[in-house]
C-alpha cells in the first residue's frame, strides 16, 4: 500500500482521549506524535503566549483549558512540566479531586521515576513516566525527530507493558529505569547534551575571535565524526594534546584562552583534567608525559609554549 493510501489518522477509531499539561516543547509534540498513532487530543493546557502558539502549530483545533478540565477530559495526560514544578502540580491535582480513576498519568521528567506520581495513584491513577532522550526545538520537526528516540521508562511492573507500548507508538524505543537510578540517568543526559551545547558555542566563539568566518561549517565535521568514534569506540577515540600529553600545546592553549577568553578557562581546565584522568586510566597516555601535563593542568599557568595540532 502507499502512502497516499494509508488512512487518514483523523478516520481511525481513536483508543485514547489525550490531554497536555503544560504546553511547553514537549508536550504537544508527543500528544502529535500519539494522534498519530491513532489517539486523539482532546485539551491542552497553555499559559504563556509562546504556550499557545506551539499548541496551535502542533495540535490545531485542540481547545486550550485549564489543567483540571483537561485531566476532565482525557484517559491519556501528558504531564510536561519543569522538573521543579511537577511534585507540587501532581499533589494539587490530586488533592482537588481533578484526578480519576483508571486515567493513565505520564510525566516525562527525565530527574523523577513514576513515584513523584504517588498521589495520583492513590487517587486511583495509572503511573507512568516516559522521559524521551531528545532535545526539543517546539516545532513540528520534533515528532519527526522521535523516530529511533529513546525513552527512559519507568512504571509499576504491571504497568511497563503500557507503558513500552506507548513508547513504541510514538516511534520511540523503550529503556527500562529502574525507579532509584532515575537522577544518574538524567545527570548523564544532562552532562552530555548540555554541556555539548555548550561546550560547542564556546568553540564558535573562540573560532571566530580567531578569524575563521564560518565556524559552524569547519566545527560540523570534526564534531559529528567526534560524536561517532566517541559511540563506538568510548575512551579508545581520544586524540588531541591531552591524551598525548604534550604539556607545552596545553599551556599555550590556556595562556591564550586566558588572554582573549578568560571566561572559558575553569571548563578547559576541567575538561582536561577529566580528558588526561580517562587517558591515563585507560594507557593512551603514557605516564612518563603525564607529569607536566598534569602540572599545567594543577596550576593553570601559561608555562611552555608549544604547537597546537
């Protein structure tokens, strides 16, 4: 069959009324992304205008509402609100009563496992928590974009099925958490995709105050061939300074970040340390050269300068 021959998702008979509280990047696309499995939205909730319009673009026609006519509304409630936000959003919704039994109740916090969710189990909800590993722009290309996407799942035991199921319709590809390690998943997220970001900005900057007019389009290749050998291969993909240990490149380097980029030493020398600690442990870097790196490293002195390569 075609494309053009698949039904329409709005002829499906839909299984599960959908309700969003807080309309932030990821809540209405993952409402989207279950309509299209065949679920319908039925209420959103949005407070500020930037809220409203990603509702509008993501799920047209959805009435936006206020959190407890949505939980009124729907069997499926996407809770995606802030981190910080969520245990007193869950307490409130269930003490006034807003809470049904049966309803299922999703937050996608990547910190809390489905126990933040306790008082709406003892109002009778369904528990679960569904954290998708992606970053989130609030535009359409993120539904496209939870293809292959895996999530952090964490539900009762007789509810993971559900929950994996749920997962899969969005495209997505269920990794169990288990409830206690939920904040050491979420800090290695945290500290990968962040710190990328920033890490990447920092570079641009530095590239540009270096002359070069397209950093972007010099960082894009390096960085993506990076990113792959470090998925594959782990520590094994190290190269640069650091893990040669050529202690005069790294002194330059931080006389220089020192001179046009103050603010930017305290990340390079922690990184190094980090980069020269993992090189070490794993013989890429040999002892005998470790010494004055890592005394460069120690003090953060301009010491002896060398050629970057």
């Amino acid at each position: 069959m075609s494309t053009s021959q698949l039904p329409d998702p709005k002829d499906r008979p839909a299984r599960l009324t959908v309700g969003v509280v807080g309309a932030g990047r990821v809540g209405p696309a993952l409402a989207a992304s279950l309509q299209l499995a065949g679920h319908r939205p039925v209420a959103v909730s949005a407070v500020s205008e930037a809220s409203r319009r990603r509702a509008a673009q993501l799920l047209p026609e959805v009435p936006v509402v206020p959190p407890a006519e949505v939980l009124q509304r729907a069997d499926l409630v996407l809770l995606t609100v802030p981190d910080d936000a969520l245990p007193a959003l869950v307490e409130g919704l269930a003490e006034t009563g807003a809470v049904r039994p049966g309803q299922l109740l999703v937050h996608t916090s990547g910190r809390y496992g489905a126990k933040v969710l306790d008082p709406a189990l003892r109002a009778g909800a369904l528990p679960l928590a569904l954290h998708p590993a992606m970053t989130f722009t609030g535009t359409p290309v993120d539904v496209q974009r939870l293809a292959g996407c895996s999530f952090g799942v964490t539900a009762p035991d007789e509810l993971r099925l559900a929950a994996e199921a749920l997962v899969i319709e969005m495209g997505g590809e269920p990794e169990w958490i288990a409830e206690e390690r939920r904040p050491l998943y979420h800090a290695a997220l945290a500290l990968g995709a962040n710190h990328l970001v920033t890490l990447v900005a920092q570079s641009m900057e530095l590239l540009r105050e270096a002359g070069v007019e397209a950093p972007d389009r010099m960082l894009g290749p390096l960085l993506g061939a990076a990113l792959d050998n470090a998925l594959r291969s782990g520590d094994a993909a190290l190269t640069g300074p650091v893990a040669r240990g050529d202690a005069g490149t790294v002194a330059a380097h931080v006389a220089e970040l020192r001179r046009h980029a103050p603010q930017t030493v305290a990340g390079y020398l922690a990184m190094a340390r980090a980069t020269a600690d993992r090189a070490l442990a794993h013989g890429l870097l040999k002892p005998e050269l470790a010494e004055d790196l890592l005394g460069v490293l120690a003090t953060g002195t301009n010491g002896a300068e060398g050629d970057a390569r």
